[in-house]
C-alpha cells in the first residue's frame, strides 16, 4: 500500500538557523512552499520545518526528532565532512539495521537536539551527490 516516505516534519526553534545547518552540514537544498514554509530538499524527499504550534493538529515537540538518512558518500568522507563543519559525533561508526539490512551509521545531534543517523549500506555504490 505504501510506496515511500515523501517528506518529514521538524519542529525547530529557528527556521533559518536550521535550513543553514542542513544546508552547510547536510548538503540539503533549501525549498520554500505553501506560502513562506521552508523546507529541505535531498533526492526525492524533503523536510519541512515547523515551529513549535505551527500544526495544531500534532503533538510536536522542538528537538524530538530523530532520522536516519542514507549517504552518498562513503562513510568516511561523511565524518571527515562532519568534523570539518565542526559537528561533534555521538556514536559511530556503529553497524545498524536498516530498512533493506545492514547498515553502517554515525549519528550527531542538529540545532534543536533532533537525533541525526547518517548512514551507509555496506558495499553499495555510492551515489553521485
């Protein structure tokens, strides 16, 4: 029934300071939508951002996100990416199950504390990013 994730939402405290973090750290095109919404473009999903009460219609809570992301790059050159961008890992690289199986993660936290997984699935070709 269930094709694919679309987009995710994040309730962040600035708009701006997390499109810029996404932007410089994650290589995300910035996008906005609907009137002024922001959001942030990679591949065929987004992320669109949200304030605290922006959606009444969830239960969001600033930094309560947590997204595991797959790279296109091998895992090294993301945490060497990381580390000059000045992004202090959590973990990793630790082996993780992924949506297809084995995976390879680092994880860090954004702005906002949202749980940020980025990872690799061992022995795929990279994607041009």
């Amino acid at each position: 029934m269930i094709s694919h994730i679309d987009h995710v939402v994040l309730t962040v405290a600035d708009i701006e300071r997390s499109v810029a973090f996404y932007q410089r750290v994650l290589r995300m095109t910035p996008v906005t939508f609907a009137g002024g919404r922001r959001a942030l473009a990679f591949g065929r999903q987004k992320i669109n951002l949200q304030t605290l009460g922006q959606e009444p219609r969830n239960r969001a809570a600033v930094g309560a996100g947590d997204l595991c992301l797959i790279a296109g790059r091998p895992l090294p050159e993301v945490m060497a990416h990381l580390a000059a961008e000045g992004v202090p890992l959590l973990e990793g690289p630790v082996a993780k199950s992924g949506a297809q199986g084995p995976i390879e993660s680092v994880y860090f936290n954004d702005p906002d504390g949202h749980l940020i997984e980025v990872s690799v699935y061992p022995g795929a070709s990279a994607a041009p990013a």
